[in-house]
C-alpha cells in the first residue's frame, strides 16, 4: 500500500467515526488516531473535517458527547455512540458494502468492445 493519504468520498467520514466509536467512547484525536492507525496511516482525518461531523452526527441523535478527563489529563469530549447510531450504523455500512461491491464489480469487468 502506499503512503499516500487519500481523500474520503462524500460521506464515509461519518460512517468511519460511528464504526470508530462502535467498541467505545473516544474523544475527537482519539477518533482521528484510531481511524489513522488502522487505516494504516492512509487515512488522515483533519480537525476541520472532524469536529463539523462530530457535530453533524449528534444534531441527528446518533451520538452523544460528555466532557471528561483524556489519557494526558486534559478536559476533552467523548463521543459515545447512541442506539439510533448503532442502527445507522447498520444502514450505512450495508449501504457502503453495495457501493463497494458495484464499483470493485465495474472495475473488474471486461472492457466492451468498440
């Protein structure tokens, strides 16, 4: 794979976050960090990206935010995923998988003769 960052097509940022915030409450780097390292650092979420997403995803109810203390002792946000964000969740992620596999579907395909 290559080192090169990439940039996400419209909308998987939020299902990335709420896939993020699955397994636990995270707070906004922590988020941004997760994504980076299992992306296997080609995913690189900026703070310009992030906090108006976070943001977007609790004004429609599918997390919520609770200040607390981060493991460096600093006051931050967690974001904990809601059940209506477990249920997009589900939605977005099968809608994901379909997408991918038409597009992995169309590249796969034989050209078409001229």
């Amino acid at each position: 794979m290559s080192d090169e960052q990439i940039d996400l097509p419209q909308g998987t940022l939020d299902l990335l976050i709420l896939k993020t915030l699955a397994l636990e409450p995270r707070h906004g780097w922590a988020i941004s960090e997760r994504l980076h390292q299992i992306s296997s650092a080609t995913l690189r979420i900026r703070q310009g990206s992030l906090y108006p997403a976070l943001h977007r995803l609790e004004t429609r109810g599918w997390i919520d935010a609770e200040w607390g203390t981060s493991e460096n002792n600093r006051r931050a946000k967690f974001y904990t995923l809601t059940v209506k964000g477990r249920a997009q969740l589900r939605v977005e992620a099968e809608t994901w998988a379909r997408f991918a596999h038409a597009v992995f579907a169309a590249l796969e395909a034989p050209p078409t003769p001229a």
